[in-house]
C-alpha cells in the first residue's frame, strides 16, 4: 500500500539542523523519517492532553517580566504554610 507524500519546507535555526543532522547520523534513521515522527508526537500530544499541562519549549517574556523573574530568583519569598506542611508531611 502506497502513501501518499508532500514536501514542506522550513525555516529552523542553524543548531536545530545541527542537532537533527547529528542525531539522524549517530542514530542511522533518516532526517524525514525523525521529524514526521517528532511532527506526529508533537500534535498527538497537542490533541490528547489538556492545553494547561502542555509546556511550551521556550518562554517569551517582555523586559519587565524578565527583570521581575530575576528579581525573584535573587530573592525569593519566604515559604508560606501551606508549602512547609507540603515538605513536613511523611
């Protein structure tokens, strides 16, 4: 039984390629073979789990938010309760 094929092209960043590149070589599969299958898990997950689980692999954030992130990586708040019954509990 035949399938049916299209190409599709885009445009991905230089260590993407090279990551693909390298896999694809150290591992013998194709480089089309890797990515129908990444494309393939990818939307399969997109379609089963709940879109709230589901985490991005980067995170845009504007100038503000950044310096506040860092701002609270520095100096965190201090547990509440809650989260020290959390790590207390056996």
């Amino acid at each position: 039984m035949a399938v049916d094929v299209s190409q599709v092209s885009a445009v991905i960043a230089d260590t993407t390629r090279e990551r693909l590149e390298r896999f694809a070589k150290q591992h013998g599969v194709k480089k089309s073979h890797l990515i129908e299958t990444a494309i393939l898990h990818h939307l399969a997950a997109l379609e089963e789990l709940p879109a709230d689980v589901v985490v991005p692999p980067a995170l845009v954030l504007s100038r503000e938010e950044g310096a506040d992130l860092i701002r609270r990586i520095e100096r965190p708040a201090p547990p509440t309760p809650a989260l020290k019954a959390l790590f207390d509990a056996d």
